[in-house]
C-alpha cells in the first residue's frame, strides 16, 4: 500500500502497488496498480499524474 498525503499531511489516497518515481527512477512519469478502487481514487492518482492500471475482482 502506498498512502499519498494532502498538503496538511492527511492521507487523501491509498493505491495498492506504486512507483512514484517511475519504474526507471526518475526515467518515466508515476506508475500505480489500483486494485477494486473506486472512481475517486483513479481521478486522484490521474490528477497527481500516475499512470496506472485499474482491476476490479469483486465482479
């Protein structure tokens, strides 16, 4: 898990799996794996330039 915190410190998002400085440190944008994620997650980890990929097993 990978907590991602506001500018007050509070966690505002949790994705399941990142690399927040790329794959290649400091050679590619966020990378994430979200995991059943709602849509506000995947707009917050869009918003804060993450590229990601979502899987929903719950149905």
């Amino acid at each position: 898990m990978y907590e991602i915190a506001d500018s007050t410190g509070t966690v505002s998002t949790v994705l399941d799996l990142a690399w927040p400085n790329g794959l290649q440190s400091g050679k590619s944008q966020p990378v994430a794996l979200i995991i059943d994620a709602d849509q506000e997650i995947e707009e917050a980890a869009n918003r804060l330039g993450y590229l990601y990929d979502s899987k929903n097993f719950m149905g």
